[in-house]
C-alpha cells in the first residue's frame, strides 16, 4: 500500500497569463507558491500528479534542527517558525507540533559528535539538551533498556506528510492562486534571452517567472534547455504500522531504527540512510560528481535494479513540447519498496521497542530521495534564463524546511531581504566544482 495521502479538489481551467509559475506540488513548490500568493501575484501552480503523491507524502515528518549542517541550520530554525505560522495564517492544519526529537546512542563517539553539534548549535541560539545516562535512559524507557546518553532537541516538531502539502495547496485557493493536478509542464519558452512561457499538456502559460520544484525530476527537466543540474536519487523504503503502542516517544532516532508517530496514532518505521541506488543514465552521467558523497555513506547503501530507468525521471532524452513527455507517462513516481529493508526495519523497531507488538503493519512504500553532491538543496535563479528559478535536490531534508525554502524562494523572486543568506544554496556552485563538504542527513 501507498503512502497515505490527503486528495483535494484543485482548480480546472488553466491561466492563457500569470504572475509566476510554480512548477511542482511538492512541499517546496506549494510553500512557494503560497508565499508569492501572499505577495499579491497571480501565481499558477502545476502538479503533474496529485498535490504532495511524491516524496512530500513519503516522509517521516521531521521538521528538525537538530544535528543539520551549518549551511541550513538558519533555514532550519527560520522554517520552524514559519510552520507555525503558516497554521495560525491560513486556518489550515499540517499537523505541526513542536514535540522534540529523541536521541538515543551507546556510542561514545556518536554521544561526542551530538556535543559537539550542540556547542556549534549554541553559537546559532539554539537549543538543545544532552542527556546523561540516567536521563536518556529515562526517555527512553519504552525501549526497557539502559543507555549511555541521547539528545533532546525540544524547539524541533513533526508535520503530517500525508495532510502538510495539500493544506499548503488549499491555503493557495482561498488566496485566489490556481493550483492544476494532472497537468505536466512540459517545458520553457524564451523571448529575448529571458523567460516568457511555461509550455504545460494543456496549453502554454506566459508568464516571466518560473520556479521549478520539481523534486526528483528537476535535473532532467533542466536538461531540455541546455542547464547542467547534477542530481541523483536514493530509494529509500519505509513502513507504518497500526495505532495500538502506548508510551512510546512521538519521534526517536537510533542508529538501528527511527520511529514518528503519527496522527492516528500509528507509528513510522525506518532505518536513518539506508538507501538502494537504482542505476540510471543521469546517474552514471553525474557519478564523478557524487564521489564525495557516495564515499560518506556507502555503508547505508546498497546496490538497486533497473526502476530507476523504468520511472523516467532521470533520463537523458529531449524531448518535444508538443507530445507527451516522461512525466506524463510516470504520473506519480511510486517506486517498490524494498523487501529485505521493510523486514529488517519491522523486525528492529519490534526489538527496540515491545509495544510495537501490539500493532501491525498498515503500509510499507518508497520514495527516491533527490540530492545534490553536497547535500544543500539548489535554490536560486539560473544566470543563462533570467526570470527560471530552481529550488530542488533537498536531500532527504526538505520536508522540514520546505516552508522555508519556498519564502526563500518568494524572497528572490520579488527581490525583497532573503529571510536567510542564499548564498550556499545558489546553483552555480555546481559550475565551478561539485565537491564540496558532503551535509549529514
Ligand atoms: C523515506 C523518506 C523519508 C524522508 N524523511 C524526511 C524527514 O523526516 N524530514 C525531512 O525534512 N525530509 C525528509 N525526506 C525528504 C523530503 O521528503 C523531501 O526532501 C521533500 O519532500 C522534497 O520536496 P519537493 O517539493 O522538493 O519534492 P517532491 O515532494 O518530490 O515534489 C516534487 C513534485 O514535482 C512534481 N513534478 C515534477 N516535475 C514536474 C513537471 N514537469 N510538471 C509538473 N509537476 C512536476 C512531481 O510530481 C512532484 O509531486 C524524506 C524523504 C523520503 C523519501
């Protein structure tokens, strides 16, 4: 079964003109679209499947801080904030809560990096608790066993990926915004250098803004008009279960498996990283530019199949504007889970934690994770397309501070004060080098 997803009813007719095109229906591009609605401007957003139906939906939920690379700890902390509001806004209901995230280890040399993390943490004004051994163990208690130390990080929280983009998009109709499901953008049209039109399945949009947040399908999408945007994807297979576990933490992480609760009371199951590489053209196209990368966390992961190629996303074709492209045939990107991680992830969280024995298996499903060679997601306008924005490759951290980085996003469009230095996710760091310091998930 698939992940659980809120559906709503969009708008039917497409705009001939727009203030600003959001390409994707992501929690990045609902976010984008909501703030630019917000700024006064006629905005149209198009989905080629179902509002959130990708990796927004497939997610634990986590909105952290918590141990997140420096460059994106301000948007972290910025989009926290930005998830509450959102709610006390709109009138619309993510399922944000600042529950606090759990973290458990037995590892000293894990428990040292968290203190170190902790310390930098505080430089940055936030906060976040180390636990002894008696307090972890306490926390900790569902697991009925003794560790050495853990986290507490209390200002962090959980949305509902199954409700989080469709409350966005529903939020962006009551501000008269246009919100398409069904309808793939096809391409770009150009006039004078700059962008004049997006060219969608049912007809052509002008505008002179587009922002692409196209998650997993933004690298060959940009391919069609010549921009080089290294991307690859890990899939990445979790589970949930039944409501019917009592006392258990909302949202704990240990290195052998992670566990959210959700709103029916029902828990997520997942092993932090683990991940199946499912070999592609663009994969072996980019490759060199993911050594860094696939150096750090080879360990979690694991050679895949051919699903990769079957999904389209990550082709290396061009294609017409006048006939149907890869993103039509491949409405929804639902790649299979992998059986061996569903098992051994069940098998782990009902060690850990007893009362998991009381629920069953209600859903198991992947996602393929988009990232970037650094881990940083690639948010900003491309020089050699004035008015064509990027804001993808979110690296398995997007879900969290997607409200961020759609006002981000809205920031540099409009030209207003970025709500954080856009400077370490500007896209043309990719131009001179892609190496650079690999993010944690
Ligand atoms: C198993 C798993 C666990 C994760 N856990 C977390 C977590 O706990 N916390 C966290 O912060 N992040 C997490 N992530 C990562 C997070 O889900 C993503 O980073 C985030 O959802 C990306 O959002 P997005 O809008 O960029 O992309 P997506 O949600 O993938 O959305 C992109 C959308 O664009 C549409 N699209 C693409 N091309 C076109 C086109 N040409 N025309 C129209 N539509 C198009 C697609 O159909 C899709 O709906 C996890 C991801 C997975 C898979």
């Amino acid at each position: 079964m698939r992940a659980p997803l809120q559906q709503i009813q969009t708008s039917s007719e497409l705009p001939q003109s727009a203030d600003a095109v959001v390409i994707g229906g992501g929690i990045v591009g609902v976010f984008a679209a909501y703030y630019l609605a917000r700024r006064g401007m006629k905005v149209v957003l198009v989905e080629k499947g179902r509002i959130g139906a990708e990796q927004s939906c497939r997610n634990w939920g986590w909105c952290r801080q918590q141990n997140r690379d420096a460059r994106e700890l301000p948007m972290a902390t910025r989009s926290l904030d930005l998830w509450e509001r959102f709610v006390a806004d709109s009138g619309e209901d993510t399922g944000f809560r600042r529950c606090g995230l759990l973290y458990l280890s037995n590892d000293e040399a894990e428990l040292a990096r968290w203190a170190r993390w902790r310390d930098f943490a505080r430089t940055a004004g936030v906060t976040t608790l180390m636990l002894d051994g008696a307090e972890a163990s306490e926390r900790g208690r569902a697991t009925g066993r003794p560790w050495k130390g853990g986290v507490f990080s209390p200002s962090d929280g959980t949305a509902d990926p199954s409700r989080a983009a469709p409350s966005v998009a529903r939020a962006i109709l009551k501000l008269g915004g246009t919100v398409l499901q069904n309808c793939a953008a096809r391409g770009i049209e150009t006039e004078g250098g700059r962008l004049s039109a997006v060219v969608t399945e049912n007809g052509t949009i002008r505008t002179k803004v587009a922002v692409l947040a196209g998650g997993a399908w933004a690298s060959s999408f940009c391919r069609q008009f010549g921009f080089r945007f290294p991307q690859a994807a890990i899939r990445s297979s979790i589970l949930s279960v039944s409501p019917g576990a009592e006392g258990l933490p909302d949202a704990l992480h240990t290195a052998k498996i992670s566990v959210t609760r959700r709103d029916n009371g029902g828990y997520t199951l997942a092993i932090s990283g683990r991940g199946r590489v499912d070999v592609t053209p663009q994969q072996l196209r980019f490759s060199s530019h993911f050594v860094p990368m696939f150096l750090k966390r080879w360990r979690s992961l694991a050679p895949g199949g051919l699903q990769g190629v079957r999904c389209g996303h990550e082709t290396l074709k061009l294609w017409r504007l006048d006939q149907p492209t890869p993103m039509e045939r491949m409405r929804i990107l639902d790649p299979v889970p992998d059986k061996a991680t569903i098992r051994l992830t069940h098998a782990r969280a009902l060690e850990l934690l007893p009362a998991l024995r009381q629920t069953r298996i209600s859903a198991a499903w992947a996602g393929y994770i988009d990232s970037t060679p650094d881990g940083v997601p690639a948010i900003g306008e491309i020089d050699a397309v004035p008015g064509f924005f990027l804001a993808a490759g979110f690296s398995g951290h997007g879900f969290g501070i997607g409200s961020g980085a759609g006002h981000l996003v809205a920031d540099l469009v409009t030209g207003s004060e970025p709500i954080v230095d856009p400077k370490s996710y500007d896209p043309r760091r990719f131009d001179a080098s892609s190496w650079g310091k690999v993010a944690d998930f």
